[in-house]
C-alpha cells in the first residue's frame, strides 16, 4: 500500500488512481487527473476523467498535509496522473522544489510522461526538471510497430517514440519503459515483437518493464475481442513473442515482469542474463503443453480486472 493511504484518504488528501507496481511503498502526488491523451484503444484507466491541471495552491497544500504526519518517513515520490510533464514547467520545478523542502530524505521522484510530450518540451525545460530533481520517467512504449502504434491510437511513430525518449536520456532521466506482450494479437504477434525490440534497441532504457495484454470492460480492444475482431493470443504465443522480444534485444536494460498480468517471472540484466531468461522461457513452453497446473496458472490470468 502506498504511503499515507489510510491517514491521509480521510484528510481529503487526493491520491492519484493509479501507480507503476515499483512505487508501492512512495508517497503519491497528484498533480494532474485523467490523461492528456486518452485515446488508445487498450486502456480504459482514465475513461472517466476529464483531463485537468490541479491548481498549484492545492498540491501544495497536499504536501504540507502529507509532511505534517510522514516528514521522515518518505523515500519516494510518485506523481500522477498520467502525464505530468505535461503541466508549465516552471510550477512543477516550484512543485518539486517544496517536496525536497518538506521531505528532507528523499531519494527518487517519478512520473508517467508521453513520448510525445517529452519530444515537444524544449531540452532546457526538460533538464530544469531534472536538476530540480524529477529523476525517473515511466513511458508506455507499448510497442515498436509503425502500423500496430497506429492501430492502438497511441499518437506517435516509433521515430517519436525514440526521439522523445533519447531527448528525456540526454536531460538525464532515468527512463523505464512499458512493453505490452499480446497487443498485435495472434496476427500481428512476431512483428509486434520484433519491432518492439527494435525500437528499444535504438532507445535503451534504464528499465524495460513488460505487461500482458488483458483487455478490460470499458476500452475499446475489449469491444472489438468482443465481437471477434481482435483474436487474443493464447499462452503459447505470449511464451513465444516473448522469447523472440528477449532474442532480438542489444540493450544495457534491466528487464521487468513486474506486473500481476504476466505469466512467467522473467527478470534480467541485460545483456548478462539473456541466455538465463531465454532458458527460462523455453522451460516454461516445453512444459506448458503436459502441466495442467501451469494452465490453470495462466487461464487465472485471464480473469484479472480493474488493473
């Protein structure tokens, strides 16, 4: 649970919805509600959001609420909503600035942020965030295939997506990105792959954390695999996209199943760990077939809403 949940709800403190699983334990500040962008054809997260800009009188009077009862508790930061970066510059350089001065012991703040948003700031702008102490962004690659990007309504190109990222690298974020295992379905699963790493090969991130594709009520995949348009891939082919992602990555990254969606515990230093995790991967498949164990795991999977 992240820090601050049960004392600071009843305080009307405004927590953002949703977090990356590694901010876990950091205390959550929501800078902005819902999504800038909040198109794509996956996520029904921010559906219900009307995008905004919360006043900055009132983040930091949710600062000074939280540093009145975890001054010396907290370590990390994460800010939401979906795109923080988005906001002026200047307010979230002052946003950051009474962070550091309420929280004398932090070590790392985050945000989401969009490629594209990180490619239209100017690289000064970008390198005030950083020196004022913004550390790590987590981007949704999703995927590295030009025609699949396009499909999703995900915004921009794979050239945009490298290009944002490397701008945010070169401002001196850490950078860790999303990969979305099953988003090109049965049809598109290799290419989506391929490309993916690819992309990822041009751009590498400090982190590449993976999810599995489960399409959830309220988004506009779920429809379409609804009415038979969009063939989910089975586990088999999750396994093998998977393998082929691993095999065709030339990246300095840590590697990431940090998600409850994913079917195996893959986890690496890559290049070092490559072979281990295509190992790992191939166990899994070889044993899938004769495990009904394993199945049921995985159906399991299936189920899982509200993510």
């Amino acid at each position: 649970m992240a820090i601050g949940r049960l004392r600071l709800k009843p305080l009307s403190y405004d927590f953002p919805p949703w977090r990356p699983p590694n901010e876990a334990n950091s205390l959550l500040l929501r800078v902005t509600r819902g999504c800038t962008w909040n198109r794509c054809t996956f996520c029904a997260m921010y559906k219900h959001f009307t995008f905004q800009r919360r006043p900055l009188e009132e983040i930091k009077a949710d600062i000074l609420t939280a540093a009145s009862l975890y001054c010396d508790e907290v370590r990390t930061v994460f800010i939401g909503d979906s795109n923080s970066p988005s906001i002026k510059t200047a307010d979230f350089v002052d946003i950051l600035r009474q962070l550091y001065a309420s929280f004398p012991a932090i070590e790392r703040v985050t945000s989401y942020a969009r490629a594209k948003t990180l490619l239209g700031k100017p690289l000064d702008e970008l390198k005030q965030l950083r020196q004022a102490g913004l550390t790590r962004l987590h981007v949704g690659l999703e995927t590295g295939n030009a025609a699949l990007l396009k499909k999703i309504k995900k915004g921009p190109t794979p050239e945009e997506m490298v290009a944002g990222c490397l701008k945010a690298k070169d401002a001196g974020f850490e950078l860790s990105l999303y990969v979305l295992l099953g988003l090109g379905g049965e049809d598109l699963s290799e290419a989506h792959a391929r490309d993916t790493a690819a992309v990822l090969n041009l751009i590498d991130p400090h982190f590449i954390r993976v999810r599995t594709l489960l399409p959830q009520p309220g988004s506009e995949l779920y429809a379409a695999m609804e009415s038979g348009s969009f063939i989910k891939c089975s586990h088999k082919t999750i396994l093998r996209e998977q393998r082929v992602l691993v095999e065709n990555l030339n990246v300095n990254s840590e590697y990431l199943s940090d998600h409850i969606t994913n079917y195996i515990p893959l986890n690496g230093k890559l290049p070092g760990d490559k072979e281990a995790m295509l190992r790992t991967i191939e166990e899994y498949d070889a044993d899938f077939a004769h495990n009904s164990l394993l199945q049921s795991k995985f159906a399991r999977k299936d189920t899982l809403q509200s993510l």
